[in-house]
C-alpha cells in the first residue's frame, strides 16, 4: 500500500501546503456513507471476517475522497460507524477495534505498518490520506488494555472507545478523540476517564473535533470553541432525525451560526434508522447540505470555506439572546395557552388564530416572543408559537429552553409538537426572540420537505430572529434552541466525578 512515486507525492503535497498558505479559504469535503452492515450476532467474528467487512466500507469511502481531492479539497470527513456499522454487544465489536496511539509518536502507519500492533484500517486510512494528499477524517475503535490496578478497568480487562481519527496529507495521525458523550446505546463503548479537547493545527485555521451526541453538551464542544478558539469543528456522526427541532441539517447548521464556526457534518446514511443529512455549514449557513429520506445511496459534498471565519468581514456580530425579549410586556387576550408533547417535553403552546398576531407566552423563567403576517391563513393548518424551560432526555437529563414557532399535525391541537415534513402556509414576514437565561442559542428555520432556507432570514444583535421577506417556501418551524448547560444533571454513568 506503499505510494510507488514518493517524489512526486512530495511535489504535490508541497504545492497543496503553498496553495493553502497563499489563501484564507480553503476546500472542505464531507461524504454521506451508506454503511454495509455486519449481520447482527451477540458472539464475536474472526479478525479476518471483520477486516472483510471493513475494507468493503472503506472501499467505498476510498472512492469518495480521491473524488474530494479531484474536486481540489484539503480535508475530508467520513461519518461516525462509517466503517463497520453500529449493530455490536460489547464482546461483538472486539474484533473490530484497533490499539490507536497517542498522535505525540509522531507515526505515519502508510510507511511504517509494523511501528505498532497490526492497525491494517489504520494504515489504509493512512495510505489514504498519502496517496490522495489530502487530510482525512474517519471514525473507528479503539481499545485499550486495563488491570485490576486501575479500580474502573471492566471485567474483560480492556477500555474500548468510540474514536475520530485524522490523518495528514503525508499520512501522518495527527489527531485521536475518544467521544466522550455516549449516546444510550453505545453499550459497546466505554466513557473516557475525562473529557478530551483535541485541536489541532493547519495550513488552513485551527480545528477542533468530536462525534454526534458530543454537540449537545459543554464538554468538549463549547470547551473547543469558546475556551480553545479552534475555527472548524470536524464533525463524524450517525444522527437519526428528530423533527421538529432535531433533524441533522437543520441543527447542525443552527449550531454553526450560534457557536460563530464551520461545522464539516459528516452523517451515516441509513434510512430505516431515519439517518440522513450532512453539510458544510458556516457563522453565516450552509455553504453546502444534502438531506435524502428515500433513496439507500452515499453522498459527497464539497465547498469552499473562510479558513479563519472570525477575521472575516462578514462575520455575524455578538448577540445578546434576551434583550430584545425582555423589552417586552405580556400582550393580554391574546395568549390563550395549552400544553402539549414535544417528544416527551411539555411546551406551553398557543395557537395562531388570526393571520397576523402579536404573542407572548411563558414557561418557567423564559418567555418567548413572536410578531408574524401569514401570506395565507389556512383553514387546514394550525400554527402555534411555544416555549420549553426545563430539563430533556430519560436516563441523562440535560436542560433546554426554546421558543419556537411550528406547524401541528394537524388541526387538532392534541398533534401539535408531533412530526410534521409538510406544510402549504407562506409567511410574510416573522420575528421570534425570548428572554434566554444563556448565550448558548442556536437559530433553526426549516421549510417544507425539510429544507432549510440559506439567506433568508437574519439574527439580529438583540436576538430576534427575523425574516428578511416572504418566507420562500411553506414554513414547518422557526426555532430559537438553547442550552442552559450549568443547569445539566451529573451524568449518571460516569466513572469521572
């Protein structure tokens, strides 16, 4: 696996590095994978059977970033399972992982494959990024031999943990993260001892890395970007979609504008699991995004992106998420609440009666905002602004707060907060605001067919959310999404304190 023309390699990676250097742009690459799956078994398979199935995912993922570094891309991110699927007990996946070093060994597994234990995925991604000249981003496992010295080591003797992977364009590993944030059935997996930072430094800005569930909380991802300052977050995750306020593009791309950073989402592709959508997004929205709930194929996006987006001059400004809000007094007759079920979340909703309104409803210590014109009011939609202050999720709570404007199921109140992808209502004009008890507040717009919509709506410095004309398209949510992370539980599965 030996490139056959070293010189030549050097050439090209040299005048990759000048290209990078002469510019403060540069090209980023994300792939879409539709996984080949293992058959699920609760028993292990041969070391030899599991590289089987790996090297026909990476096969695939081998075609997709020589295709990125055709197109001129630097960098390129593969999804989190990408590699070997999900369908794993904790004994099952074993074959699977690899001994991933520390990257301070300074090791580049393309030349030198026996440096270590065997690491044959690990040396074909490395071939990967070398052959290609180009920096690649892959999500594998690692393990970790443990004793009984070390009173958290589990019973079979060995830390096995979902791990992000980034080789040079010499194939050098440059950077190893162990996600830290298990999403709840990652049993296979074990939690890090602390939460891990990784940065790490290129031609082109200063990045940072973590996988899917890790987005929602402080550590790392707030760490990454508010304390360490990197530019681009890399981003492998497998993420099943959750409408109203969850589905892959419409977060993701909300989470860029509100952390002030590229985001390179790179998501599992697999329809029965509702996982789709992946994108290139920016402080200012998506560069570039594919989201496909129908067909079973792999997708590759490219675009150019602000290498340092906090020098840029179309850098959005600092907002302070409650002022505007706070500013406003309760609009009395017009606020008739109920509750209603988002997932298992009880918002405060009230409906939209007329075709243009003036709304103010509560829930705990927020209160949310909205002044709309509908283009149309229809007598078969119902549209309902709502607010939510307290704490998600069932075995690892962590608290939310959220202004939202959505579209219900369907004329019955009982459905409003229940997925919904359709809708035939326009708008002319909205601006959505709360009284936000955090800076943490991610803007979300979404249409129609699960669309989001690029450059039609703005944040403005006092945390209104407004659109900028006629909504384009029929409109399912306008959402203000915070995070209260001091308000978090204690995760109750941690070994760490």
């Amino acid at each position: 696996m030996l490139p056959s023309q070293p010189f030549l390699h050097s050439a090209v990676f040299a005048v990759t590095v000048l290209q990078a250097l002469a510019s403060d742009t540069f090209t980023a690459a994300v792939y879409e994978h539709a996984v080949i799956l293992p058959d699920a078994t609760d028993q292990p398979i041969s070391h030899d059977d599991a590289l089987a199935l790996m090297n026909k995912n990476m096969d695939v993922l081998e075609g997709a970033i020589k295709e990125a570094a055709q197109q001129g891309a630097h960098i390129i991110v593969t999804p989190e399972d990408g590699i070997y699927g999900w369908r794993f007990t904790r004994e099952a996946i074993y074959p699977y992982l690899e001994d991933i070093p520390d990257p301070a060994v300074n090791w580049i597994p393309c030349t030198d494959p026996t440096r270590f234990a065997r690491a044959p995925v690990q040396e074909r991604l490395s071939c990967m990024a070398r052959n290609n000249s180009i920096y690649v981003v892959a999500n594998i496992g690692d393990k970790k031999l443990c004793n009984s010295s070390d009173p958290s080591c589990p019973s079979d003797g060995r830390y096995q943990y979902n791990t992000d992977v980034v080789f040079d364009p010499e194939g050098k590993l440059v950077a190893r993260y162990h996600k830290y944030n298990l999403f709840r059935r990652e049993t296979q997996f074990d939690y890090p001892k602390e939460p891990e930072a990784v940065t790490f430094e290129t031609p082109f800005g200063k990045f940072g890395i973590f996988t899917c569930f890790d987005i929602l909380f402080r550590e790392p991802a707030v760490v990454l970007v508010s304390e360490l300052r990197v530019d681009t977050v890399l981003f492998p995750t497998a993420w099943m979609n959750v409408l109203p306020f969850l589905t892959a593009v419409e977060f993701h791309s909300a989470w860029a504008v509100g952390m002030g950073v590229n985001l390179l989402s790179a998501n599992t592709h697999n329809t029965s699991f509702a996982m789709t959508g992946g994108g290139l997004f920016t402080p200012e929205g998506p560069a570039a995004y594919h989201y496909d709930s129908v067909t079973e194929e792999g997708h590759l996006l490219t675009a150019n992106l602000s290498a340092c987006p906090r020098l840029s001059p179309t850098y959005p400004p600092a907002v302070n998420w409650s002022s505007y809000a706070t500013s406003i007094k309760n609009f009395l007759g017009e606020n008739d609440t109920f509750s209603g079920a988002v997932q298992r979340d009880i918002f405060t909703f009230s409906e939209l009666k007329h075709k243009a309104g003036n709304f103010t409803v509560c829930q705990g210590e927020l209160c949310c905002h909205l002044v709309y014109q509908m283009s149309n009011k229809r007598k078969d939609e119902v549209y309902v602004i709502g607010a939510f202050d307290g704490l998600h999720g069932s075995l690892i709570k962590y608290h939310w707060q959220i202004c939202t404007l959505l579209k219900c199921k369907s004329t019955d109140l009982n459905t409003c907060g229940q997925p919904v992808e359709m809708a035939q209502t326009k708008f002319e004009m909205f601006s959505l605001s709360g009284t936000f008890g955090t800076n943490y507040v991610f803007p979300e717009v979404l249409y129609s067919g699960v669309q989001l919509a690029p450059g039609e709506f703005e944040v403005l410095c006092d945390g209104r959310l407004e659109s900028k004309h006629d909504t384009s398209k029929p409109l399912l949510t306008v959402t203000l999404f915070g995070r209260l992370y001091k308000k978090d539980l204690p995760h109750p599965l941690r070994t760490s304190t």
